[in-house]
C-alpha cells in the first residue's frame, strides 16, 4: 500500500488567539503549534494500515517554515518520508488552493489511499479532503471512525446525523477523519532520532506548477460579539434557585 | 451573467429536515435584497410530493429528480446531478446546510465548480450585489468575513442558527432527469444503522442537557437524562467526560467534537474550556451549573447557578415538570 497522510500545523485548542489589530489575521507570536489532532488520527491511521499490510506512509503537508515541526512529528510516529510545499505565496490561500497544490504533489507519487484530517482546528473550515477528492477524480469518504482495507476496497464507518453508515468506496480514494478513528500514537525517542535522517523533499510553487488561483478570501476578522453579561441566580437554598431558573426560561427566554 | 440565489435541500424519508427551510428561508431574503430568484434543487427517491412545500418557505422554482439513484444520499450521484444544473443556470450563489451531509457534498461541489465556499457560516449578507459571509474561526475565538471571487458563491450555514420565515409563494416545480447511471456510482453505502434512541441528533436538537468532569462518573448521567426527558433535550457530554470513557463520543460538543447551537444550552458541571465553548457558544441561551463561581462556562451563560449540580439539577427537573405539565 502507498499511503499519503496530508498534516496541517495549527495552534493548539488552548492558545489564546489575538487578532492583528488590522484585521489580518491572528498575532502567531506566543502561540504553540501542533499537528492538526483530525490530521493525526490520518497519520496513525496511515501507519497501522501501513504495518498490517506493508507498504510506504508520505506525510505531504503545506505551510510555513514553522510546518516542519509538525511533519517532523508525524515521521517520528513512524511515517517514511515527507514532500513539504513551502513557498511564501502560498501563505494563507483557501481551501481550493491548499487542495490544488496538495493535488499537483499527489498526482506525482503511487498512491492507493489518501488520508485528511476531516478539518483543521485553526479555520474550521472542513473543505480540503473533498477538494482533493474532486480534483484527483477518485472517490471521498468523509468523517471516518472505522477503516478496513480488503483488497482493492475499502470500508468505511461514519457517523451521520441519527445514524452510522457502513460504506464501500474502491481504492484509491481519499478518506477523512474524525476522533474515534483510533488512538494517535506518541512519538517515541528512537522514532524521533530516526525521523531526522527521514527524506523531507521541498516543493514550492513553480516545482508543483500551480498558479495561485484563490477563490475564497477572508477579508476582515473580528473577536466574538460578547454576550450580554449573564444572571447569577441567587436564593435561599436550591429549591428557590431552581424555581427561580425554571421560571426565567419560562418567561423570560422563552425557551422551554 | 451569474444570477440567482440557489439552494440545495435536504430530506430524509422523504421529510425535509429543518436546514431546508432555515436555508429556504436565508435564500429568500438574499433574493429579494438582489432583485433575483430563490431556487432550489430536490433529490431522492419518492419526494416529489414535498417539492410545492418549499413555497411556504420562499421558494420561487423547485428543480426535482425523483430516482432511485439519489437514495440513500451518495457524493457521486449528488454532486453530480447537481454540477449539471448549475453549470446550465449559474447561479450567483449556492447554499447547503453545514449538516453531514452537507459538509460532505458541499466541499466536494467546490472542488468539482472549482469555486470557494465559506463553511459553518453563522451570518450572511450581500454588498455591492456579491455574498459576504461571517463565519466563526479558531473555535469561535474570532469571526472571519468571506467574500468569494469566483461563481457560483458558495456558502454552508450551520444548522439553527438563521431563522425560519414563512413566506406564502406558489412555487414553480421543475422535474429533470440527470440521467445518472449506477456506473457512476464509486462509492456504495452497504449498510445504514440507524440510532433509535428515540432523540433528535444532538446537532438538530432545539435543547441539549450536557454534563463534564463534574458529573464524576457515567451513573451520573441519569439526572441529566431525567431533565432531558422533561423537556425532550438530547444529552451532550464535554470532551473531559467523553476522554475518561464516560459518555461515546458521539456525544461529545466542542472544538474536536460536534457544534451545536440550540435554544437552550444547559451545562452540568462543565468548567468551560475554550474547546467546549467553541461547540455551543452560538446557543441561543446558555445556563450553567457548577459549584466552582470561577468556572468559566459563566462568561458564556445567560442564567447560572453557582451550586452543587447534584442537588440543583433533580430540583430543576422538578420545578420545570411542575411548569409545564
């Protein structure tokens, strides 16, 4: 099996996140940076199928010079080689962009299974995978929980709205994934001296032969609309904190 | 040139689920402020009937193909059914709910119209004649405006958060055939488990009763279930609860977990961390119990009640059965 796993850097869930005051962006300074945890259930993912049934995992990942941390991470858990796009033109680009350049890298390498993060925490916005998929013309499985390789197919647990579907899609195919996939393994110590002496192949934009063509562009953004400071109820004892609660929703919010 | 504000529906069983007329009804007000037409596109298998419904919601023309081949719900057949249309009429933009099913259609049409979207959006609007749309970023710790420069301008809106607005309109029903055959098809869906827990997904559902690391073990959750059951809410889990085994993570809001946004949000003993917050913090009206005053869920709530929740939390379900009965 040849396995990529696609990894995005991203500041991890308990950064504090400041905008520029201009709008631009986020301030990246104080901020600690990890792999994607959605990218990290592919990457594990990628590596158990990879000792089941042999083959070569490569970890393709877009970002900044500060990205090489995290596929040097993804090595270390086990991953052979790495093809890192790194070009400053690439800085901040949608989704479609992210997906196009990963797609002209993809295109290069033998690939039976293509592993995404269903989303990455920092944009939320979910839509790589699917692109990829659309733009490599093979087939997607999106939010998986369960992964089973029998011969040139695939089966695939996910979980929709009421429901859990088991699906079948042949191979390759890109498959996203969600928490409950499996439990990422950690680096160890001798995987992490290993992984220095791992290729890490660098690729920028004119090497892809992509041209930047963003579609989406975030044009401003701004801290949450606070909420209007909530009511503490208070009371005697909890019979009449809790009439006082019920009554409110009642009345007040109206919501029960 | 690009014209129309169109949107892809949802049913199951032949129901519309309620994305439908939240992205019916967001459409329509997009329409009107630009002069054009709300459009929908209807697939499945026996739905024609449900088509005329969306009249109610704004709908001007309703495309259908009734087949077969559109049940269950595949990328394949979807996109592609749907990639024909809007090639033919271009609309200016194109809305899908930001609902498993449309998150996973949605990102794939960008790719296939080779378009940008905004996804989970929370707001939308339109300015000099183009869509912008604002949608939560790093779990909510920001908001980002989008605008799209290519057509058509798509965008997915979380689920109950716009509103539903009845507009009375007769609507126009369009039936067209994809002709899409089962060759076209890669992916099959074996099987479908449904989940008959009697309660509505905890992303549809208009009250969740969610308990943390306060609840201190799974036996605890009966209370929260007996609220629940009071005012038919679905119980939701932090992710401390979910990660200490107590709760299945299906069950779990937040950052890594499911975004919910209903009208009424009680958290049970839940400290508050960014990475919850950022799954429920667009509720429409949050309440917290826990013991600790600095928890920090109480920058998020509307009503709190600082107190042990073992003892407010059956006191509630009392109080509020009492209420409403």
């Amino acid at each position: 099996m040849n396995i990529v796993a696609c990894i995005k850097q991203v500041p991890n869930t308990d950064s504090t996140i400041r905008l520029k005051p201009d709008g631009s962006g986020i301030v990246e300074t104080g901020i600690e940076w990890v792999m994607n945890p959605y990218d990290e259930f592919g990457v594990e993912e990628a590596l158990r199928m990879k000792e089941k049934l042999g083959g070569e995992v490569t970890i393709v990942s877009l970002g900044p010079a500060r990205a090489i941390t995290a596929i040097r991470t993804a090595l270390a858990m086990g991953a052979d080689r790495a093809i890192y796009i790194n070009d400053p033109v690439f800085d901040g680009v949608d989704a479609y962009m992210t997906a196009t350049a990963l797609a002209a890298v993809i295109k290069t390498i033998p690939c039976d299974i293509v592993f995404c993060g269903q989303r990455a925490i920092d944009d939320d916005s979910g839509q790589v995978g699917a692109i990829l998929a659309a733009l490599l013309d093979i087939p997607q499985v999106t939010v998986a929980t369960k992964v089973d390789v029998e011969g040139n197919f695939i089966k695939v647990v996910r979980p929709v709205e009421g429901a859990e579907l088991l699906i079948e899609s042949p191979l390759p195919c890109v498959v996203t994934a969600h928490k409950g996939l499996n439990e990422p393994r950690f680096a160890s110590l001798p995987g992490i001296m290993k992984a220095r002496n791992k290729p890490v192949e660098v690729k920028d934009a004119a090497m892809l032969g992509v041209s930047m063509d963003v579609k989406a562009e975030v044009i401003g953004t701004m801290p949450p609309l606070a909420r209007p400071p909530g009511k503490i109820i208070s009371g005697d004892d909890i019979a009449t904190k809790a009439k006082e609660l019920a009554k409110l929703l009642r009345e007040e919010a109206k919501v029960i | 040139m690009a014209k129309g504000v169109w949107i892809i529906t949802e049913q199951r069983y032949g129901t519309f689920r309620k994305i439908t007329f939240e992205l019916a009804s967001t459409a329509r007000k997009l329409a009107d402020e630009l002069g054009e037409d709300a459009c929908a596109i209807l697939l499945g298998s026996g739905i024609e009937g449900i088509a005329g419904e969306l009249g109610k919601y704004g709908v001007d023309k309703v495309y259908v193909a009734d087949q077969p081949i559109f049940d269950p719900y595949t990328t394949d057949a979807h996109a592609a059914a749907i990639v024909q249309l809007v090639k033919e009429h271009e609309p200016s933009i194109l809305f899908l709910g930001a609902s498993s099913q449309g998150k996973d259609l949605s990102a794939h049409l960008v790719g296939r119209l080779e378009t940008g979207m905004a996804t989970d959006c929370t707001h939308v609007k339109v300015v000099d004649g183009r869509l912008r749309a604002i949608r939560p970023m790093y779990a909510g710790k920001c908001f980002g405006e989008v605008a799209i420069n290519a057509f058509p301008q798509m965008a997915s809106l979380r689920p109950n958060v716009f509103p539903v607005v009845k507009s009375a309109r007769e609507t126009v029903i369009v039936k067209f055939d994809p002709g899409i055959g089962p060759d076209q098809l890669k992916t099959r869906i074996l099987e479908v488990r449904k989940i008959t827990n009697g309660k509505a997904d905890l992303t549809e559902a208009n009250i969740v009763v969610s308990g943390g690391r306060g609840m201190k073990g799974p036996e605890n959750y009966a209370i929260l279930e007996d609220l629940a059951e009071i005012l038919g809410a679905t119980v939701g889990a932090s992710r401390a609860a979910v990660d200490a085994g107590w709760r299945p993570e299906a069950d779990q809001v937040g950052q890594t977990g499911k975004v919910v946004s209903p009208n009424l949000y009680i958290a049970c003993g839940i400290s508050g961390a960014t990475q919850h917050l950022a799954g429920m913090g667009t509720s429409k009206c949050i309440v917290a119990i826990n013991k600790d005053p600095d928890a920090q869920i109480f920058t998020a709530a509307d009503y709190g009640i600082v107190d042990d929740l073992f003892k407010v939390v059956p006191e509630l379900t009392k109080e509020i059965k009492a209420l409403i009965s």
